[in-house]
C-alpha cells in the first residue's frame, strides 16, 4: 500500500497522508520514500539484469528464457517512442526516454456522410511502458525486451507510429525491422502549419489556405504534390528556423511513412498520442518538479516502478517474491 501510494502521489508527503487514510496506520514521507524507491531500485535491478543476459553476455540467452510473457498481442500492435524531461540534482534538466506497446482494435464505423464509404475507426488499448534515463541504443534494448513480454514480435502486423527522430527510426528499425513505420499525423500537419507561418505570415489567409490544400493532400495520400508544394516556396527569401527550412527534405525522404490514405483503409493508427499521453501520465505527473530535483540513481529506480505500475505488473510483481529494499 505504501508503495502504490508513493507511485501515485504528486508527492511523498501526500503519498504519506494517503496512506494514513486508507490503512489508519502512520508512515513518514522519509520512509514511504524508502519504500518506494527501494522497489523501484529492485525492478531497475532486475530489467537491467534481463538486458545485460540478451544483449552483453559473451553468449546470449534465448528471449523465452529471460523475461515472462504478460498481455501477449496476436493480431495487431503498435510500438511509439519519445522523450520527457525531468530535473535532476546537479545536472539540471535531463531527457528520458519512454516506449509504449499498445494492441491495435480496428473496427469498421458507418460513413460520415451520405454516400460515403465506410471508415475505419483504429482503438489502441492495453498499454505497457518503458521508461528510463537512458541513450538510446539502452532505450533499444529495453524495447525489445518489452516487446518480447508481449510477443510483439509473432503478432500478425506490427505498426510504429513517431514523430520522426532518427534514433527513434533506428532502434525501432533494428529490433521490428518488419514494423511499418509511420510518421505522426499531428507532427507532420504541424510542420505544415510552421512552414506556412514562416512563408506567409502568422494568421493569414494565405497561410491558412496552403495549409489547408497541402494537409488535404497528405491526409488523401498525396505526398508527392505536397513534397512539390514544399519546393517550389522561395526558400531563399523565407526566414525562419533551420529545422523549418529542411521541410522539403524531411517530407522528400518520408515519403513511403506518410501514405495516410493507405494506412487509414488498412486499419493502421497515424496517431502517437499514446506515448505523449505516457510521458504525461507516467512520467511528468509523479516524476517533473520544481526544487532541488532528484538523485539520479533515484529517479531511474522511480522511473522503473512507474513502468511496472502503469504497465498493469504492479501486483504481479509483489506476488512474485521480489524484495523491498528500505
């Protein structure tokens, strides 16, 4: 109890309150703390142990061996990934890295409109969480291993929906090489919506009506037009930021990633919000606060609780016998 509530209070303080309440019993926010990271610091222990035996050790173990299967996908899944920031003591604020594996629930929604065909409505449901103050080749492996926990690996198809980072593309790719890989719809329209603002100016007509036709396009499977849209823009006399002004290119080489009218029909999600909300949920919600911040070794044990709690693991993970360090 004392630990679920140290997970899911914004505070220890009132993780402690909490715990008063509902077992009438006293704890200190000090030894709630304790707990509670003494928990984490046991799962962090443990998943690091699982990554050094299938990726470091001079021979490698079979995937069945080390980790136990838990929510397992048949049919359809989705992998996304992003980054959080959380402040740590005496290296300020400092990225983390999350990956969510989600089931895919397409199901076939009557027609909008009439006359129209019918549409497909994609539902991501059963979440389970990585998350750690790691590079990202360690984001990687812990990925895999999380995937190999839901057999993402022998479902029937498997999407990665992102935001477009190259490291998110290159780890994903190496472990799913068989993902199909999407750029999320929203960071790509919002890129559209930047470059319009740098080219016509913030609240214009003009910005709001190219934007309007190029997303149009893209939302229809149109990339080529919009990659010539984006060309053709007097880039020389438009200021705005390089990231910006690499728009042609990054539309050009994504290509095969933003056929969203093919994706749609086939029942694919388009959408990564089940990271964003994860990094939100997970990660900000218990672990971003102003002040003197965390200790690294406690935030990473924090961060490692919070996956298994959010991941559904929580009870299974007492019940399997793992100590509690105070």
């Amino acid at each position: 109890m004392a630990t679920r509530q140290g997970l899911l209070g914004k505070s220890f303080e009132l993780a402690a309150e909490a715990y008063s309440d509902a077992t009438g019993g006293y704890m200190s926010k000090d030894s709630l703390r304790r707990v509670t990271e003494g928990w984490g610091q046991v799962v962090e222990e443990k998943r690091q142990a699982e990554a050094i035996r299938l990726y470091v050790a001079e021979v490698p173990q079979p995937v069945s061996k080390i980790v136990s299967v838990n929510k397992p996908i048949q049919e359809l899944a989705n992998i996304s990934s992003d980054g959080g920031m959380v402040l740590l003591r005496e290296e300020g604020w400092k990225e983390v890295k999350m990956s969510v594996i989600s089931e895919v629930k397409p199901k076939m929604e009557p027609p909008t409109k009439q006359g129209g065909a019918p549409e497909i409505h994609v539902l991501l449901t059963r979440h389970s969480y990585q998350v750690g103050l790691w590079n990202a080749d360690e984001m990687g492996q812990h990925q895999y291993l999380e995937g190999a926990r839901r057999q993402v690996g022998l479902c029937r198809r498997l999407s990665s929906v992102n935001d477009g980072a190259s490291w998110i593309d290159r780890i994903t790719t190496s472990n799913y090489p068989q993902a199909i890989q999407i750029i999320d719809w929203y960071h790509a329209d919002e890129r559209l919506w930047k470059v319009a603002k740098a080219a016509f100016g913030e609240g214009s007509l003009q910005s709001q009506q190219w934007v309007e036709k190029q997303a149009d396009l893209l939302w229809h499977g149109r990339v080529k037009e919009v990659v010539s849209a984006l060309h053709v823009l007097d880039w020389n006399h438009i200021s705005c930021l390089e990231d910006i002004r690499q728009s042609p290119a990054y539309f050009e080489s994504r290509q095969s990633k933003m056929d969203y009218a093919r994706f749609r029909q086939a029942g694919y999600p388009i959408g990564s919000g089940t990271v964003e909300s994860g990094i939100n949920t997970v990660v900000h919600h218990r672990m971003k606060r102003q002040g003197r911040g965390w200790k690294r070794k406690n935030a990473q044990a924090m961060l490692a609780a919070l996956s298994e709690f959010h991941s559904g693991r929580f009870q299974s993970a007492w019940q399997s016998g793992l100590p509690v360090s105070t």
